[in-house]
C-alpha cells in the first residue's frame, strides 16, 4: 500500500466517521427505536475494529510506516498521539468529562429523584468499575511505554557501541508494541460499553469520541494549512 493509497484510505475512513456520529446523533433522540440505536452502536464499533485491522495489515509488512501514521496530520502525529494512536486511557477521561457536564446540567433533576438514565446519572456501581478499568488501562499503558523505552535505549547502546544504525530485531518489537497498543485501545473501548449498560449512556460515549477525534483532525488540517 502505497502512501497516497494510505492516505486516501484515511480519508475515506474520517468521512465515514462523520456519517457515524450523524447516526450516533440521530439514534440518540430515537431512543424508542432498539434497532436504529443498535444498529449505530454497531456501526460505530465496527468502524473503529476495521481501522486497527488495516492498520494491523499496513504494519506486517512496514511496521514503521504504521508506528509513524503519515496519513494523519501533525497535530495528531506529534500532540494527541500515544504509540501510533489514541491513548486508552484517553476514552476513559472522556467518560467522566462528559459525565461530570452531564450531571452538573442535571443536578436538580437528580436531586429530585428524577434520573435521565444518561452518562450524567452514572450509577455507584458503575462509577467504581470505570475507576477499576481506568486503573487497568493505565497500568498496561505504562507496561507499553517501558517496552518502548527499553527499545529506544538498545538501538542507542547499539550505535553506539557498533557505529551502526541497523535496525535488527527492532521492526519486530516495533509491530508487536503497536499491536498491543491497539489491542489496549480496543479492550477498553468494549470493557467501557459494558459498563455503560444503558444504550444512552454508550450513544453518549460514543458521540464524545467522534467529536474528539475530528475536531483534533480538523484543528490538524486547519494548522497544516497555515491558517492556526
């Protein structure tokens, strides 16, 4: 895959992004269709198991051009990124922002007795399983980033105590961390929607990814333009 190929591909990728938080929207306030909201659960969850196994193909054969990522911009590439991608633990700092704006908006509501049932009206029970998988996650997060400063110190000591900058087993470790990575990402995509056990609340989530990631696209696109 060339990188034009790449990039075209990414292209293709956001724009579906941006159908899936339409639909997410929509099936939001359609709350009564099970079928439309489930459908766009799907949809968005498939988006994102479909990206990581491109990415995971690109990387078998250039796991350098995967861990670089030229088809994202460099705002992304050198501000948002976390080994090639998202950071895990970034989606779990999303859930309590939109949680804690949520149930601010709905205080009065829920101190009547009145819940929304909505990432604002978190459960007690749910709010100490969030607590349990963002201490998961930062813990395999630091796992992985030991793994990448144990690679960078060896290719170091390597050059300089042999002059050379061959790469050695280093491509394997690099598509091995990045594999990990995506995987970390994954699981705490799916462990943080059982936890959401009402659709609302994983619409809601959901929704909140999509407009990170695409407003981090665009504010990219719009630096990369001269125009931030």
């Amino acid at each position: 895959m060339t990188q034009r190929q790449t990039t075209s591909s990414s292209g293709g990728t956001f724009s579906h992004l941006y159908q899936i938080r339409r639909d997410l929207r929509t099936a939001r306030y359609s709350l009564g269709d099970r079928q439309k909201v489930q459908f766009a659960l799907d949809q968005s969850i498939a988006h994102y198991e479909s990206y990581y196994r491109v990415r995971s193909e690109i990387s078998q054969f250039d796991p350098v051009r995967a861990f670089t990522t030229p088809w994202a911009t460099s705002v992304e590439r050198g501000v948002a990124f976390w080994l090639a991608g998202w950071r895990p633990n970034t989606l779990v700092h999303l859930l309590y922002s939109e949680s804690s704006q949520r149930f601010e908006s709905q205080l009065q509501d829920l101190l009547s007795g009145t819940g929304s049932g909505d990432l604002g009206d978190l459960s007690p029970t749910q709010l100490k399983l969030v607590d349990e998988l963002q201490r998961r996650t930062i813990q395999e997060e630091d796992e992985l980033e030991l793994e990448m400063s144990r690679l960078h110190e060896d290719l170091a000591t390597r050059f300089i105590e042999t002059g050379s900058a061959e790469l050695g087993d280093a491509l394997g470790r690099i598509k091995d961390i990045i594999a990990r990575a995506d995987d970390l990402r994954m699981r705490t995509l799916h462990a943080a929607l059982k936890v959401l056990c009402r659709p609302i609340q994983a619409v809601d989530l959901l929704i909140a990814a999509a407009d990170f990631e695409i407003g981090i696209r665009n504010f990219g696109l719009k630096h990369e333009m001269g125009g931030a």
